[in-house]
C-alpha cells in the first residue's frame, strides 16, 4: 500500500507476490491489495495480479478536473483513471478510489464534482485524503513563497463531512478519511513531523463523523415544534464517541448555539449510525 505497486520491476512483483499468495494459501491471510496509479493498470498487468488472486486494487484517482491533476504534476489524466476502473471491475477485483481535499487550485465544487465523477466508476471502497504540506516538496517551496494555502482543519472538515454524505449514501464503504497518525505525520509543531503546514488533526474522521452527528442531531430539534432544554439521543455504543464530539465539542456547542442540554444514551439494539431523539425537557416545562 502507498505506493504504485504496478509500477516496480515485473521480477520484484513477481517476487512479492509470490510471497503473499503463500499465505493466501495457507489460509493465515484472507486476501492481498495494492494500491498504484491509473496509468500503471492494462490487461497484462491485471492477468498477472489474477494468477496471485489479488483481491483489491486501489487507484489514487486524487481529483477528476485535468487542469488540476496537471498542476499537481499527477502525470496522468482522468481518462486513465476511467479506463483502468473499467478494466479493474471487468477483471472481477475490487475496485478502491483514493482522492485529496485541498489541491492547488481546487475548490469544494471540485472535489464535489470528483466524488462525483468517482461514484458513476462504482468503486467499493474509497479513502478521501485532505492535502497536507510536507517537507522537502514543490509544495513547499509555493507554500513558502504565499503561491498556495493550505486548507484549514474547520474547511477540511466541511468539505470531508459532504464527500463522506455522498459516498455513504451510494453505499460506498469509506475506509478512511485523513492520514494515518504516524511520527512523520504528526502535528507540525513536533520536531520529528515531516509536516510543514494543512489541515492536520490525529482524529480527523472522527471531526468529520461529529459534525455530521451535530448535523442531524440539530436538524432533528428543528423539526420539533418545542422549545427543546434538554434532549436525550440513542445510539449504539460504537457511535456513542462521535456524537459526544473530540473533546466532548458537540455537547458544548449545542449548549453554546442553542442551549440545548445533550443527553447520550447507549443501546446495543440501535443499528449502527441510526439514532432516537427524544426531547427530555422543554422550555415551557
């Protein structure tokens, strides 16, 4: 993963994947995925991925806008990534979507209009990835000079909590949202981060997941014809973190903006993702 496995010597994929499909074998491991570039898949490649029983093979798409793949110096275009989703399905894999929030020059309606362009491709599962600048790159060197600005972690968040909506509605399995938390990629302000400057935060998805919750939970106490106090929400205990909020942000906010009291209550029964809200205290109470 996180390189363009398509891309190395045929001998060392050979190699590589002999290795793994001895434990695809064996049964200790269920499957083998790969993530490479749109332009590194044609038939020959995935005959080859077929015969080590690959399972899942990951494109980093990034944005469907050429303009902006170009100003990234993607080396690709979107019709490559058109045309190697095609191939992927066709030769029976499952098919996984990267994309990043935040490039030079892109705005929401762009990455809108991305995941979009993404969902009509039918990919199983995606990854969305806001665009963090790290040391050492061509990034840096314009973010330096005032040429780009990064997103902020609220932007990066907004923009994240409507691709997560829109993926998620066409039951697209969302793997992950935000860069895994490692000693390079870690807040800016840590003398070992690799990271210069963007919407950093070591539980990014877990913003996003809270503020859709906030969303649905405010949406919810509009439609009530009361002037809600206090309001109790049900939810599974595995959702129960996400509608609290990092730093329990959801249940100070509603407070702030609405002087609303939130309750949690946890229910094993209740589906993941659905919730009950029932207004405990009014106003005219």
């Amino acid at each position: 993963m996180d390189g363009s496995f398509t891309g190395i010597e045929v001998e060392k994929q050979e190699e590589l994947l002999q290795m793994a499909y001895e434990y695809v074998k064996s049964g200790e491991v269920n499957s083998i995925r790969i993530s490479t570039r749109p332009d590194y898949i044609d038939k020959e490649i995935l005959k080859r991925l077929k015969k080590y029983k690959v399972k899942t093979i990951e494109l980093g798409v990034q944005s469907a806008n050429n303009y902006i793949l170009n100003r990234a110096e993607r080396g690709h275009t979107f019709e490559d990534v058109i045309k190697a989703s095609k191939l992927i399905r066709r030769y029976g894999f499952t098919l996984g979507h990267q994309m990043m929030v935040g490039l030079p020059e892109s705005t929401r309606i762009d990455e809108i209009n991305t995941a979009k362009a993404l969902i009509k491709l039918k990919p199983k599962i995606v990854r969305i990835y806001p665009v963090l600048v790290v040391k050492g790159t061509k990034l840096e060197e314009e973010y330096k000079k005032g040429e780009y600005e990064p997103l902020t972690v609220v932007q990066a968040v907004e923009t994240c909590k409507k691709l997560v909506r829109m993926f998620a509605d066409k039951k697209i399995d969302i793997i992950r949202v935000g860069l895994q938390n490692t000693d390079e990629i870690s807040d800016p302000k840590n003398e070992k981060s690799e990271i210069v400057a963007g919407p950093y935060h070591p539980a990014f998805r877990q913003l996003v997941e809270s503020e859709m919750w906030y969303d649905s939970i405010v949406e919810k106490i509009k439609k009530l014809n009361v002037k809600v106090k206090e309001v109790e929400v049900t939810v599974n205990p595995v959702d129960s973190n996400n509608v609290i909020g990092h730093k329990k942000e959801n249940v100070l906010k509603l407070k702030d903006t609405y002087d609303v009291d939130l309750i949690i209550k946890q229910d094993e029964k209740m589906k993941q993702g659905k919730s009950k809200v029932e207004v405990t205290k009014t106003y005219e109470s």
